[in-house]
C-alpha cells in the first residue's frame, strides 16, 4: 500500500490537519539503512514528521530539512522532504540497539539523547530559513511541537508512531499534525485536545486498519471538517550522477590527486539511498580541466 497524505480544514476555518500513513515509507528506508528496530522508530518518527512539515511547503521546489543532533547512541538523524511530503532519510548509526523501555516499547528518547534539533527550509529565497531548537524529550513529535511554538509561534498537536514487526519490518506507521490558525477559540482548542487523547497511539490505530479518513474522524469528533486532498508520497531520493560528480569537482584538484595516487576510481555512496558512484581519475581530472 502506497503511503498517503490526507490534508483538511475545519469547516470554521480555526484549525487544519493533516494525516500521513508513512508505513510504505518507513519499509523502503528499512530495506535502503537495514535498521535495527529502535533505529527504524528514531528515522521513521523523523522522515514521517518531515514528510507533515514538507506539504505544508507553498511551491514545487521547496524543500525542508530536519536533523536532530543528539549525544544518543543513534547519532546524527535527519530527514529531507519535498513541497508533497516526498521523503528521504539516513540515521548515523543504523544498527544502533538499546534495550526496551521499561513500558516494553523501543526507547527512541534513549536512542537520541539530548542536543538540538535544526529546521531547514529552502523556498526559494537568497538564504535558507534555519531554526534551532533544543531537543526536550528525543521523542520526536514533542520536538518537533516545542520547535513551531517556539520558532513558529504556530500551536501544534502532533502524533507519530511506527510499529516494528518480529521480522523487523515495519507494520505500521504513521503521525496527524494539527494547527491553530490565528484567532482560534477557546472552545475549538478544548475539542481538538481532547481528542488528542485518541490519537496517543497512532500507529497501533494503522496497524488496527484504520484509514487516513477513519483516523481524521477521531482527530475531529465534534469538529466540522472539509476535506482538500488526499496525495501520495513515498521515499524518494534524487540523487543523480551529475549531482554527485559535482560534489567530487568542489573538492579540487589538489586533493583529488592526492587521492587518485592510492586509487584509479573514487567511490561515492548515497547516504540516502545507499547507491554507490564510481568516478575514476581521467575522467574526473579532464573535467576540472573542461570547467576551468
């Protein structure tokens, strides 16, 4: 089943929301980093947060990029997403493996630990926006809540799970962002927190069979809603062997031939993807050339 994002509004115009099921997603990036349970909860809780903040993007082109530097055993994580929701990931350390919490779920706080999480958004501006913010529980959706009130000033819920199977596949996963448009009542927000509380468990609620709409029901008992569109994402990464040769060209002719005495080829892998580039010396040399 392909992974989908249902976007609405509320009919008095107080509030929108979102619902991805990130679960193909989160799949593809398993079979890409070969992660370790705890390893797929930390990067699919990340890309699925990503991929929520990525549609909210205005134009074909935008991109943003979120990253969490914490002093955890997973090391660096971050997730990159297009103006759809498209998304793609790569965790430091993907066979990071800590044990349970002692509720018996994986421990992604553990995994993270503490240090700041980056906001990166590209929208076509000179310079990119960046925003920072200290990571306060390593449970990702909390984060990422703190970083739009704080950076923002934008109200959030935000729910993300993902489920791992025994055969450390993922068996569901998904998260529902909702926001406050300015002058949002009093009583709109009491509704919308409490219904929060059905939302605790998101991917439990996907692994049940719930559908994006089922799940938006919950999330908006009591609420009137209307529905905008419901689009599909995956995890797609744009890596491409002009990008990467451009890459190995930045890092001058110096270097390079320092490099090519040890080597005839130089190999580049995506950390995205995990597809691997070969460039060898005469090629990438005359190149330098040619640009020069």
């Amino acid at each position: 089943m392909n992974s989908t994002i249902l976007r609405a509004m509320t009919r008095c115009g107080q509030a929108r929301i979102m619902v991805i099921n990130s679960t193909d997603i989160v799949n593809t990036m398993i079979s890409y980093h070969h992660t370790t349970p705890t390893a797929s909860a930390v990067l699919g809780r990340v890309m699925t947060g990503a991929s929520l903040m990525g549609c909210m993007l205005k134009d074909k082109g935008n991109s943003i990029t979120l990253t969490f530097r914490g002093d955890g055993p997973a090391g660096m994580v971050m997730a990159v997403a297009d103006y759809k929701g498209n998304v793609k990931g790569c965790i430091q350390n993907p066979g990071v493996d800590i044990p349970l919490k002692s509720n018996g779920k994986l421990d992604v706080s553990g995994a993270i630990g503490g240090g700041v999480m980056q906001v990166v958004k590209d929208i076509g501006l000179n310079e990119p926006y960046i925003g920072i913010s200290e990571i306060r529980s390593g449970e990702v959706a909390e984060d990422i809540t703190a970083y739009f009130a704080e950076s923002e000033q934008v109200p959030t819920l935000l729910a993300l799970g993902v489920l791992v199977d025994t055969d450390l596949s993922c068996k569901a996963a998904g998260g529902v962002i909702i926001q406050l448009m300015p002058g949002a009542g009093n009583e709109i927000i009491e509704k919308l927190e409490k219904n929060a509380m059905a939302l605790s468990n998101v991917s439990k609620l996907f692994s049940n069979g719930l559908s994006n709409e089922e799940i938006l029901d919950l999330a908006m008992t009591g609420i009137e809603y209307d529905l905008f569109d419901e689009i599909d994402v995956g995890y797609v990464c744009d890596c491409s062997v002009e990008r990467t040769e451009r890459a190995v060209i930045s890092i001058g002719r110096k270097e390079l031939e320092e490099i090519y005495k040890t080597q005839e080829k130089i190999e580049v892998t995506c950390r995205f993807c995990d597809k691997k580039y070969y460039f060898e010396k005469d090629y990438i040399l005359g190149r330098i050339e040619d640009d020069e």
